[in-house]
C-alpha cells in the first residue's frame, strides 16, 4: 500500500508539473487533457517495462540478450502507440487540414512573442516520433534500474529475516541442548553441599540461577554485551569446577579490555560446554581444559583446549551435526568475516575461532 501511494504521488506530481507547462501555451482543457494521457503513457512504459519485461526475462529467467531484443522492439511498439494516441488529441496537431480556433488565437499570439520553438511545434501538424522513441527508451532504463534494486532490496530484506528466524533457532537448539548432565550434577552437588552445610551450597545456588537466568531471559536478543556473555561463562565454570574432584585442572584466562560491545549470545557455549561433555575433564584424575578469550580493537579471539581419551572415545568435542550448527550460525553471522580452525592430535583437542564484535545493539 505504501508503494502504491508513493508511486501515485510522483504520477501526480509529473501530471501537474506537465499541466502548468502546457498550459503556458494551450487552453486549460486541452493541457489538462494531454498532462494526463501522456503521463499514464510514460506510467505504461514504467511498468510494463519494470514488472513485465524486467521480471520476465532478467530477474526470473536472466536471459540478457533476449532482454535487450526485446526491449528495443517494445520501445519502439510503445513510441509508435504514443504517436498514434496522442496524434488525435488537439494541442500540436491540425483537425482535417485546419487548426481549431483556440489554437489558431493560441498561435496568433505567439507570432507576436518570441517563443519561436513552441510557434513551430504548435504548427508541426504531428507529434514527433524520435523525442517520443528518446523518452521511452530512458524510462525503459529507469525502470530495470528501479526493478532489480527493488528485486535486490527485497532479497536482502528476506535474507535478513532468515538469519532472524535461524538465529532464534539455533538459540532455541542451544538452550535445549545445555548439557542436561550439567544441571542433574550441579543439582546433585548442591544436595550434598546443603546436606553437608558446606559454605559453597549458597554460592552454588546463585551461579545456577544467574545461568539459569541468562540462558531463559537474555539471549532473547539478538547481541548481547559481551560483559555478560563473559560473565555468563564464569559462572558456568565456575558450576562445572564445584562439580568435578580437580577443579584446579579448569583453567580459564579472560583478557578483554572492551566490555561494552555486542557479540551473539550462546556463540561460545557449544565449545566450553563440550570440553565438559566429550572430554576426560572430571572423569580421570589428569583430565584438563584450559581456556583463552582476548580482544584487539574489533576482533574477539577464543581458544578453547581439552584433553580427552582416545582409548574411550574415538570422536571427540564438538563434531558431526554439532560444528555443523554452529558452522552454519557463523556463516549467517558473520559471512567470510570469522575464522574458526579445529586440530585434534596427540589426545588434545583444540578450537581456535575469531570475529569481529558489535558496536551497536540493534546493529545485526
């Protein structure tokens, strides 16, 4: 609806602006009545061009060649219908070898002005093919021009709300796919901790319900402050060391020196909380994982490494539809603007990944 009225508005405007030149010369009927034919003329070359011709062969089928034939033999159909059309109208033509009486006064008063150009078109006795055939072929143009921005608008716009809807999803995956055995453990380890009055049950309590928090009611947005994302991370350490016998073998160094820009929340959750649930970390007495997150002017950069067991697990972290998933979260993000390189050897696996942060909140 809004197309329509904008598209109607400049109609309008071209037909007043057409009517007033007109008029300087012919009577307000006749300028009234050729403003409004050769105005809808030029709106039926704009549309058909853009809407039929432009959609037809270039944007749905993208042949270019029968494009361009066919454009020029559609310029010259519509020249010589405007010919033809506006050739019966009064207003530079003669009516059966004379010129009305208005146009005859019209014209008497021009001779004793200077406005020469007009006297003669006035006389020409036909409306002139070539202006009309010039005319038509720069609204053909204008009009692709104007379809394909529209067609790549549009396309833009639908990509935009893909990535929107993907994105809920894969948050919605994330928050469903929290290691179930994080929360069972964390609950369980808790029961001891408050059978046993131990001073942590308190501190455990609260990291569980600032996670709990974040996971439910934060990540609704698109970016989130990378200072709460870290916090956020923190705390889910600082659970899974209260669960595990060596809590000394989870090391974590976060050197980050900008707090108050934007990252996606839950991009980094799938990897640490792996570590947990594909590596040896709580399971054998020399289990380890060790984690890194630095920032330099726009760019974010996380290393996460972990041991694990290859005599117990053949795969290991983040594999299969996992790094598929989060692959393809990347990808809608951030394009080719992020690196992410994974290496398994010698029973370590480590995640190496960078990309550019946010500036703005609403800036995704």
């Amino acid at each position: 609806m809004k197309k329509i009225v904008i598209h109607s508005i400049v109609w309008l405007v071209l037909a007043y602006f057409l009517f007033f030149s007109l008029s300087l010369f012919l009577p307000d009927k006749l300028s009234l009545i050729r403003a409004v034919t050769s105005i809808g003329l030029m709106a039926l070359t704009f549309y058909l061009s853009a809407y039929g011709l432009t959609n037809w062969l270039l944007i749905n089928r993208q042949r270019p060649f029968a494009f361009v034939v066919t454009a020029i033999l559609l310029v010259f159909m519509l020249s010589a219908f405007r010919l033809k059309i506006l050739g019966i109208i009064p207003g530079n033509v003669a009516v059966s070898g004379q010129l009305s009486p208005d146009l005859l006064e019209q014209r008497q008063s021009l001779m004793f002005g200077k406005n020469l150009w007009m006297l003669n078109r006035i006389g020409a006795g036909r409306t002139p093919f070539l202006p009309g055939l010039l005319m038509n072929s720069v609204i053909l143009v204008i009009a692709m021009l104007y379809r394909l921005y529209e067609n790549k608008t549009r396309k833009e716009h639908e990509n935009r709300e893909e990535l929107q809807r993907s994105q809920e999803a894969q948050i919605l995956y994330l928050k469903s796919q929290v290691n179930p055995h994080f929360l069972f453990n964390t609950l369980n380890n808790l029961y001891g901790l408050t059978y046993s009055k131990s001073d942590q049950a308190p501190q455990m309590v609260l990291g569980l319900s600032e996670t709990m928090r974040y996971l439910i009611y934060e990540t609704e947005q698109k970016l989130v402050p990378l200072e709460k994302e870290l916090h956020f991370i923190r705390n889910y350490l600082d659970l899974e060391k209260m669960r595990i016998s060596f809590p000394e073998q989870v090391r974590d160094t976060i050197r980050v020196a900008h707090l108050s820009v934007f990252v996606p929340p839950l991009l980094l959750l799938p990897f640490i909380e792996n570590c947990f649930k594909h590596g040896n970390i709580g399971k054998d007495d020399d289990g380890w994982m060790e984690l890194d997150i630095s920032d330099d002017h726009d760019k974010l950069y996380f290393v996460c490494k972990n041991s694990f067991n290859d005599k117990v697990r053949k795969t290991t972290t983040l594999s299969g539809i996992g790094l598929k998933n989060v692959k393809k979260r990347l990808d809608l993000i951030f394009g080719e603007k992020y690196e992410l390189q994974t290496l398994k050897q010698d029973g370590e696996y480590m995640v190496s990944l960078q990309f550019p942060v946010f500036l703005k909140k609403d800036q995704l």
